[in-house]
C-alpha cells in the first residue's frame, strides 16, 4: 500500500501552523525556523514561500484583519447616514477579532503598513465617514481616535491584572476593599467598560459632528 502523502506546503498551511503558535505561545515562538520543523520540511521549502520573520508577521496580521467586517461603511455611501452605528458595529467586530488573537495587537497597533486587509480597513472606514458627512480632516482624526481606543482595549483585561489575594489590599489601599474579587469577574468588566467607554466617545462625537456640519 502507498504511503499517503503528505499535503503539499502552501503559503495558508504556513499562515495557519504560524497562528497556532501565535495563539498558543506569543510572538516570539512565531519565527520560519520553528515552523519549519512544525511542518517537517527544510527551511529553502519554507522560505519559497515566506522569505523572512516580518513577511510571516505581516501574512498573520492580515489574515486576522480580513475577519473584520467593514460592510456597514458601503451602506454609509449608498444614503445611509448613521455613520455612529457603523462606528458601533465595526468596532465591535474589530473588538472581537483582536480579542480571538490578542498576541497580534501589539504589531496592529504600529499601523497598517503595506497589508492588504489593514488598508481595506482605513479605507473603508474613512470613506464611509466622508459620505456620511465628515470632512476629510475630521474623517482622518476619528479613524485614529477609534483605532486608538479599540486596540488599546484588546491590550490586556484591566480587571484582569489586580491579583484575587484580599491581603494585597488590606491597610495600605483602603479604597481597594473589593479588588480582590474583579479577577473572577474580567470579562463582564472588560465588556462593560468597553461599551460604556464606546458609547462616550460617540456621544462626543456626535456633538462634534453638530459644531463641524454648521461651520
């Protein structure tokens, strides 16, 4: 009987074995040395492929960012001009999207580079942002502003990071009685402070969007 084969390398079997390190070990366990020997093959193989660290790097970040949804920003050009709930909906998507492979966020928050689905994103939201009504300066601030605050929240659980020991607290960070107990309860934090934090930067921009419309 034939030995099956193994499944010929391609630049998806090298993305998708590179983001399972990415998930499970951090960035730095993602390099083509290591993936080489993930995938059983020699390193010339792999390199006809993917050339070096960087291209792998700009391959996982752009097949994360493809998951986000932009359609509601071509509604936004065809009449629709509730550019605040595209801003909710996308930036929930975004949200979700880091939230699956938080140890890409660092290297998204540099910027969009060259990769193809971190430009399809700027893009897409500044044009929707134009034809809802936004000048091009106005459009431009509030791509950043919102990226800002999206990946800045995908960073790290703030509720997360204060430890559950009640003895930390106690005499020195009389105001902190309770922190002890915001570990166990993270994600709803997280999610709330999310929300919350998005609705007021909406609200505020909604005021601005008033002041720049009747100049």
């Amino acid at each position: 009987m034939a030995r099956p084969r193994r499944p010929l390398l391609s630049r998806d079997r090298i993305v998708e074995a590179a983001m399972v390190l990415l998930d499970t070990e951090g960035l730095d366990a993602v390099s083509t040395r290591r993936l080489a020997t993930e995938l059983a093959v020699s390193g010339p193989s792999l390199y006809n492929h993917v050339a070096t660290k960087e291209q792998l790097i700009d391959l996982l970040v752009d097949c994360v960012l493809g998951e986000v949804d932009t359609s509601m920003f071509a509604r936004l050009g065809a009449g629709d001009g509730d550019w605040r709930s595209a801003l909710t909906t996308w930036a929930a998507s975004y949200r979700a999207t880091l939230a699956a492979h938080p140890n890409i966020v660092p290297v998204v928050a540099r910027g969009p580079g060259r990769r193809p689905n971190a430009l399809r994103i700027a893009d897409a939201v500044f044009g929707g942002l134009v034809a809802a009504g936004w000048p091009r300066r106005e459009a431009t601030r509030i791509g950043a502003l919102m990226r800002y605050f999206i990946t800045g929240s995908a960073l790290g659980s703030f509720a997360g990071g204060f430890p559950d020991d009640a003895t930390v607290y106690e005499g020195s960070y009389a105001h902190l009685d309770q922190a002890h107990l915001l570990a166990e309860r993270q994600q709803e934090i997280n999610e709330s402070a999310f929300a919350a934090g998005l609705d007021a930067l909406l609200d505020g921009l909604e005021l601005r969007y008033r002041k720049v419309r009747s100049e």
